[in-house]
C-alpha cells in the first residue's frame, strides 16, 4: 500500500521547521552505564523545545497552509497541546487546546505558559478530541492533530532524519507510540534501512492491538504513560507505514517504565516522563533482545513530568 510521507516530504518538513526547532544531541552510551544488554545510543528529544517531539509536527502542519484568523485547535494528552501552543505563539495566532481530566499539572502549566487557552475536561484523549473537533467546526480554527495528519507524521519524521544523519550506524531504533505519528514518521524515513521497534506500555497497546488485528482497532488506555501514549487507537496515516515497516512491536509493564525512568536520573540525570522512558524500558527489561551486532537507539521522547515524581 502508497502513504504519503516519504523521504523527499521528511526533508521538505525539516527545510521549513528548521528556524523553529532544536536539532537535539545524540549521548552514547556503554552497556555498563544504564544497565542495557548492549552500548546504546540515545536521542534526547526530550531536550526539544517544549519539552518533547512534538513541536516538529506541529509547525510542519501550521507552516503547509494559509493560517485562519481564528488560529489553530489541538487536542492532547499534553505534549501535543504544549507543542502547538508553544508553535502558535511564535507565529502570533491564538490556540485554544483540549486536554482530559488525566493530564498532569506539569504540563497543563506548561501549555498555559505559551498563552494558548486551555480546556480540561473528559476522562481520556478521545474525548479531548471530539471536543476540539467541535470547536474548529465552529470557528474555522486550524485542527492540527496529535498524530493522524500527513504534516505531522513528516515533521515527526524528521526526527529520525537527525538520527540517521548522526548514528548511521544503528541497526535498530526502538520509539515510543501512542496514537503512531512519532513511529510512523521515523519508519517512512527509515523505509527498512534500520529495524524501526514500536515500544509500548501493556496498559496502552495501541498499534500491538491493530498489527495483530490487521487494521486500526480501539484499544485500552490506562497506567503511567497514559497522558502521553493513550491514544485509544493508531492514526489511519500511519498504519500502512508501520505494517510495511515497522519489523516489530513489543509490550512493556508499567513498573519496567518507572524503572526506566529511573535509570535515566540515576545514570545521566535526565528527567524523563513515563512516556519518554518507555522505549528504553523495552531494553532494560527484556521485552526487546538486541541480536548479537546490533547497534541499538532508543529515543528519549518527552520530559514533561514533575521531576519529584522520578523513582
């Protein structure tokens, strides 16, 4: 099956992101530092401005159009919501952003730093969404979604671009996912050159659940990382990616993340939130085994967490 994002759309997303984003640093690191099977290589996205990936995505859809006067509208688990506020700020147009009840306070003040107006209420993601989509109908607002955009999927994907550019000699890169546009963007750069491995908590098991079901498919959302990686189920964009690319998909626990987390703090004094942790879980617990050779990344992709919440 054709997707619309390629290289050639990943470059053309970094060329028009690149005033606006940071190229985040690459910390490589022995097996004896964080415990890990094999030397890894980390990309901190969590060093990204707002503190995750997610602003790539967000000025690359805000910057592909003609902007409204009535600006732009997001929903998130939090992440995204900081990320298109933050992006909106520095284009000068109003964002209005729809979060759930499970958001954590860290991040709802950060979204509330950038100016853009906020909106809690509903149990998970989905309910943000639907509310947010209520909205754009009714004021022509820009709708930049969290995931299932071609614009965002490439802005993502530029992350993977960095990596390559940086590591090219990893074999394996392990990513986060909750609705897929991260990991759905760094499989449409890689396009097989590197074994891309979708990492997700039990408690979340988005696209686990729609591999195995052969189409996007509901699934539960629930534990630590859910305010990040609880997207009820994977992006229609993404998902013919990941089949053809994605070379596998593994399931963590949430005490796994924690431990994660943990070692992040303890090794390199990262702060990382659960969902930001929860690709490295998968190495640390065994839920992925390198092959002998492998050169393994894994990336680091959101701090937004009270760092008093750390292990």
């Amino acid at each position: 099956m054709t997707h619309p994002i390629d290289a050639n759309t990943i470059r053309a997303a970094a060329q028009r992101i690149a005033p606006h984003i940071r190229r985040t640093p690459l910390l490589r690191l022995p097996a004896s530092a964080l415990g890990t099977p094999c030397d890894v290589t980390l990309k901190l996205e969590l060093l990204q401005a707002s503190g995750s990936f997610k602003p790539r995505g967000a000025f690359n859809r805000m910057l592909s159009t003609a902007l409204p006067a009535a600006g732009v509208v997001a929903a998130s688990g939090g992440n995204h919501g900081a990320a298109v506020a933050y992006a909106a700020q520095q284009l000068g147009i109003p964002a209005e952003i729809f979060v759930p009840e499970i958001t954590g306070a860290a991040k709802v003040a950060r979204i509330r730093s950038y100016g853009a107006r906020l909106v809690q209420g509903g149990a998970a993601y989905d309910d943000a969404r639907r509310a947010s989509e209520a909205h754009a109908a009714e004021t022509g607002a820009l709708m930049v979604h969290a995931y299932d955009q071609p614009e965002v999927l490439a802005g993502q994907g530029t992350l993977a671009m960095e990596l390559e550019e940086d590591a090219p000699e990893l074999t394996h890169v392990l990513v986060a996912t909750g609705g897929g546009g991260l990991i759905g963007g760094c499989a449409a750069w890689y396009g097989g050159r590197a074994a891309v491995v979708s990492v997700e908590p039990e408690a979340c098991p988005t696209l686990h659940t729609a591999l195995k079901a052969g189409a996007p498919t509901p699934a539960p959302v629930g534990g630590v990382a859910a305010d990040s990686l609880g997207a009820r189920q994977v992006g229609l964009t993404m998902f013919p990616i990941a089949q053809r690319f994605v070379k596998q998909a593994v399931l963590v626990r949430d005490d796994a993340i924690r431990e994660a987390q943990r070692r992040l703090w303890e090794a390199c004094r990262l702060v990382a939130e659960p969902g930001g942790a929860t690709a490295l879980a998968a190495l640390l617990s065994g839920a992925f085994v390198p092959p002998a050779g492998a050169k393994v990344g894994v990336v680091v992709c959101g701090g937004n967490t009270d760092p008093s919440t750390i292990p």
